[in-house]
C-alpha cells in the first residue's frame, strides 16, 4: 500500500513537472525544415522576419480548440503587421491518416482560405524544440523575430490560456 502511494505522488511530480515545463518559456529555438503540401523541404516562413503564431496539429485532433481559432479568425485580436501565422501537421502522431491524404486535405483548405501549412512527417520540430508528447494534441506557440518561444499551450485550452495567450500575443502583434 505504502509503495503504491509513493508511486502515485512520483507520478504526480512527474506530470506536473512535465506540464510545467510545456508552458516554459521565452527559451531559444531555431528553425526547421519540414514540408510544404507539396512533399518538398521547406523551412518556417518569415523566420527572424516577423513573430510566428505557430498550430502544431495532430490531424486525428485537428478540431480540438476549433471554437478558440474560429474566435480569432473572426475577433482579429492576433493579428498584426508584425505576427504570421500558420499550420503545422504533425503526420507522425496520425499514424491511421495517409501523409498523402492528409496533405491535400490541407492543399483545399488553403485553397479556400489562403492559410499557410506545412507538413511534420517525422516530429522534427517537436523534437529539435523539446516540446514533448504532442500526440492528440493541438498545440499553439509563439515564436519572436529573435526565435525565442515566448508561449506554449498544448491541449484543449482554458479560458486561462486563452487570455494568457491573447496577453502574450498583444506584445507581438
């Protein structure tokens, strides 16, 4: 009984060790390459130009916080002639979405709305930015011109991370 206890309170450390260093920031970063919908290599867009609003989306979870990006497509709260953002498909964690099929759902998408979206088939920025477990998982980030990453949110987000967020963003807009 003693020994499931302790084993309950090390896991308890662990998670919330872990959570918090998910929401960690400003701490360096430095662009990748991934994909564009093409296939092709491509690296962040406008990296050390502009602030990057970054969605790191698992496509099985795409609509996670969809009620969040719809209010800020529609309020403009984060936009600004120095943000950009953009989509980021985390393909690896979809394992039963086709990279393929995935891709040009994206490449209609963007058709419609002009969005950039690039594809992540092998977690490389997730891991070259020690981001964690991003399975099933949206995650928002914000990238400065100096390539700091100044907030991370991954999951299903609070009324808490949304304002966190929407304080966070208007330093950068």
């Amino acid at each position: 009984m003693k020994m499931k206890l302790v084993m309950m309170l090390a896991a308890a450390l662990v998670l919330q060790a872990s959570a918090a260093s998910a929401q960690e920031s400003p701490r360096k970063v430095s662009n990748v390459a991934v994909l564009d919908l093409e296939g092709n290599p491509a690296t962040l867009p406008y990296w050390g130009e502009k602030n990057l609003l970054i969605f790191y989306v698992d496509p099985d979870h795409y609509k996670q916080n969809e009620d969040f990006t719809y209010e800020m497509e529609e309020n403009h709260r984060a936009a600004g002639e120095n943000l950009y953002g953009f989509g980021v498909m985390n393909l690896k964690d979809a394992p039963l979405v086709p990279n393929g099929l995935a891709r040009n759902l994206a490449k209609k998408r963007t058709a419609r709305n002009g969005a950039t979206i690039l594809a992540d088939q092998t977690r490389t920025l997730s891991e070259a930015w020690g981001l964690g477990d991003c399975n099933n998982q949206f995650v928002l980030m914000l990238v400065s011109k100096e390539g700091e990453l100044v907030f991370l949110r991954k999951g299903v987000l609070s009324e808490a991370d949304k304002e966190a967020f929407y304080q966070t963003v208007e330093e950068y807009r």
